[in-house]
C-alpha cells in the first residue's frame, strides 16, 4: 500500500493489488485491519442456516457501535437490518445492501490460526468475508453520511439451502424500511481479486431438489427371478434421468440434473425392496425447469412401471433463477469500474449454474448481483475454501462508492 496523501475521511490513497491498482479512501484502509478481524472472529465461530445467533449478535452490536440510526433483530428469525440516514435526506432514495452470514456444514481442513472451532461446521463460501465487508461500509457510511438518502444494511441468515432471504421478504423487508433497490456481493474464486463480474437478465440458476422413492419387491439376492430389484431399478432410473437433459432440452439452453445421492438395502445377501434417488436440477430458464420437472415424472412412473415396480417423484421448486435488472447492471458495473479500472469489470459474465436466494429480493425490487474476485483460492464449499482478506478493500469500497454515487450530495 503507498503514502497516504492526506488524512482525513475524503482523502485518496491507491491500494496495490495483483492486476489492478484501485483507489481507496484513507479511512477505509484504516478500517481495514478491524474489518479483517471481524472477518477471522466469524470465520473461527461459524453458525449454519438459521442458528446464526452468535454471528446476528456480533452483527447487531456493531452496527449499533457504529452509530445506526436503528437497528433490527429478528427477521427470518436471526436476520439483522442497520438503517443509516445521510446528511440529506431530501431525495427520498432507500437502497439496501444485503449480505449473508451462514456457513455451510463442512468438516474444515485448513490450518489457520481463525480456523473453525466447531467440528462440522465451516465458512466454506465467504460469508463471513461477505459480512466483515458489510459491517465495514457500515461504520464508514455512518461515520460519513455523505449521501443524500436511507441506507439499509441487510445481514441475511439461511442462503445456504434454507431460503431465509424468501422469509425476509415475505416477513416484509421491503416495504418495512421503503427499499427502493437492492444489490447483493459474492466472492468468486478464481477471479482475480481486483476484478468484477456481472451481466443483465439471467445470470444464476433456479435450484431444484428431488426425491424418487422406488417400490420394488425384496429377496433373497439367490434368487432375484423371484424378486423385483429395487436398487436395480433405481440404478436404471438415475443413468435414464440424464436423457432429459441430453434429449430433450434444447443444445442452446444451459440445464443440469445430477442424482447426488442413491439409497438401497441394508445387507449384501437381500435384495431391496426400496430405493431412493436424491438430486438437483438447475436451470436459466422457467420454461425449461416446466420441461425437466415435467419429463421427470413421465420417466420416473413409465420406467419403473416397465420393470415392475412403482415410483414417486417429489420435486421441490426452491431458489428462481437470479435475474439482474438492465439499469441496475449499469450502474453497479460504473460503479466497480470507478473502484477497480474499467480493464477489471466484465459486464457481460457468463451466466453461472449456481443459485442464490437473493433472487428473492431481486423478484421484489430492482437491482443488481455482482461478483468480486477471490484470486487463486479453493473453489466455494471446499474443505480447504477460505476468503481472501486482500477483497477486503475491494469490498468495502464497492458498497461505499455505490451509495455515495447513487444518492450523490446536493452542491453546498
């Protein structure tokens, strides 16, 4: 990092990263070995879906340090929101800020001195980076309050497959604090930190789960002419399964479906009589989620008829497709360009097969998803993932320069 110029919370500073040098105001680079540990306290205590307590309390007393003009507990039964008004407020703008807190239930293998405490448990996809960073543009807007208009900090537990950003929603987040827009972050590893990535219109997938229980009729494994095999037909029906997506989606749309698990017989010498096939389906498109859910059920019922058994389909319709609004994507692309250089924003990502349920809040209101760079780090929900404390910065100065763009000062 070079000289300061200048103290003062206006003053700029260039902070050196691997491709990119990216401007940083003087208080930000202050507050960033206090963000940082923020971040490893929450990597070493990591709390699961809606069980973020400890991390909504760490949370809560910052933001109230901070000097929020108020702060909420309790939606989504653990979600925290800050709310933090500028020195004007004349324009009547509210946009929100969304983060998430939960970790995911991983055994940790890295040997870190904030490594995890909890067997189990870990921040395998940087929630806790997500949080820090969150907590961080907090303190500085709220020291600051260079915007004209109501920021709104939301600190979402569940992201991880319990959907409490859908809660939050529908428990009434928007209309509650008057959001206008939101925008959510995520690292990417494998981006460069220094870099970002966004696009307009789909740009993650609708994830899906199912369940096929099968029916057959259990025996002795000598004899399997007297008995109809289970674990057999459940075998056919996970390599037929992958034909929808071969054979009856078109080439030109993105679709996954993956049986990522199989259940069957409790001994080496009994045939089965139940099996259960678990996965998920991910798409870009509701007219292909209809197709796959549709010829799911036509092949699960017909395939496992022709061999005797019977079949049940449960598909669960769980996180939409992340859609990015036109304007929104502009401007947060402006935005990142004015923190990192325009040679490290790509505003035409390709779209992503994960998901997240910050779509919810996107079918709610206008705004933007955007990824920033984790560098050369594991991939998300690895044992050995860990956030890069160097996206610190990058973070951080993103949510600032978006408020402070979005709800500019009137001329004094």
């Amino acid at each position: 990092m070079s000289r300061r110029i200048e103290r003062g919370y206006g003053s700029i500073i260039t902070f050196a990263l691997a491709d990119c040098t990216m401007p940083l105001l003087n208080r930000l680079a202050d507050l960033h070995p206090l963000i940082r540990s923020w971040r490893h306290d929450l990597h070493r205590h990591p709390e699961v879906l809606f069980e973020v307590h400890r991390t909504a309390d760490v949370v809560a007393r910052e933001l109230r340090l901070a000097g929020c003009d108020e702060v909420v507990t309790g939606l989504a039964r653990t979600g925290v929101v800050g709310v933090i008004k500028g020195r004007e407020t004349g324009s009547g703008r509210v946009v929100a800020l969304r983060a998430d807190m939960d970790a995911l239930p991983i055994q940790e293998t890295n040997d870190l001195a904030y490594a995890s405490i909890h067997p189990g448990r870990m921040h395998a996809c940087g929630h806790d980076g997500h949080t820090a960073m969150l907590l961080g543009a907090a303190r500085y807007l709220a020291e600051t309050r260079a915007f004209d208009g109501t920021v709104v900090v939301v600190f979402q537990p569940a992201e991880e497959g319990g959907g409490g950003g859908k809660i939050m929603v529908d428990e009434g987040l928007m209309e509650r604090f008057g959001v206008q827009e939101v925008y959510g972050m995520h690292n990417q590893p494998g981006l460069a930190v220094g870099r970002f990535a966004i696009r307009k219109g789909a740009f993650l997938a609708a994830a899906d789960e199912f369940t096929i229980d099968v029916e057959g009729y259990g025996g002795h494994a000598a004899h399997p002419h007297k008995a109809v095999d289970a674990a057999m037909i459940a075998a056919h029906l996970a390599l037929t399964l992958q034909t929808i997506v071969a054979r009856n989606v078109d080439p030109i749309h993105a679709a996954v479906l993956s049986v990522t698990k199989i259940q069957a017989g409790d001994a080496f010498n009994v045939i089965p009589q139940t099996a259960r096939l678990c996965g998920t389906v991910r798409t870009l498109d509701e007219a292909v989620r209809d197709r796959i859910e549709a010829r799911m059920a036509e092949v699960v019922e017909l395939g496992a008829r022709a061999m005797g058994a019977t079949a049940r389909l449960d598909y669960q319709r769980d996180y939409p497709v992340l859609i990015n609004h036109g304007p929104a994507v502009d401007f947060a692309a402006a935005v990142a360009r004015d923190v990192a250089g325009a040679e490290q924003v790509d505003a035409e990502a390709p779209p992503r097969m994960g998901a997240e349920d910050f779509s919810f809040m996107l079918q709610a209101r206008p705004g933007a998803f955007i990824f920033t760079g984790n560098g050369d780090s594991a991939p998300l929900h690895h044992p050995a993932y860990d956030f890069d404390d160097e996206a610190i910065p990058v973070g951080t100065s993103f949510w600032v320069r978006l408020i402070e763009t979005a709800m500019p000062r009137s001329p004094s």
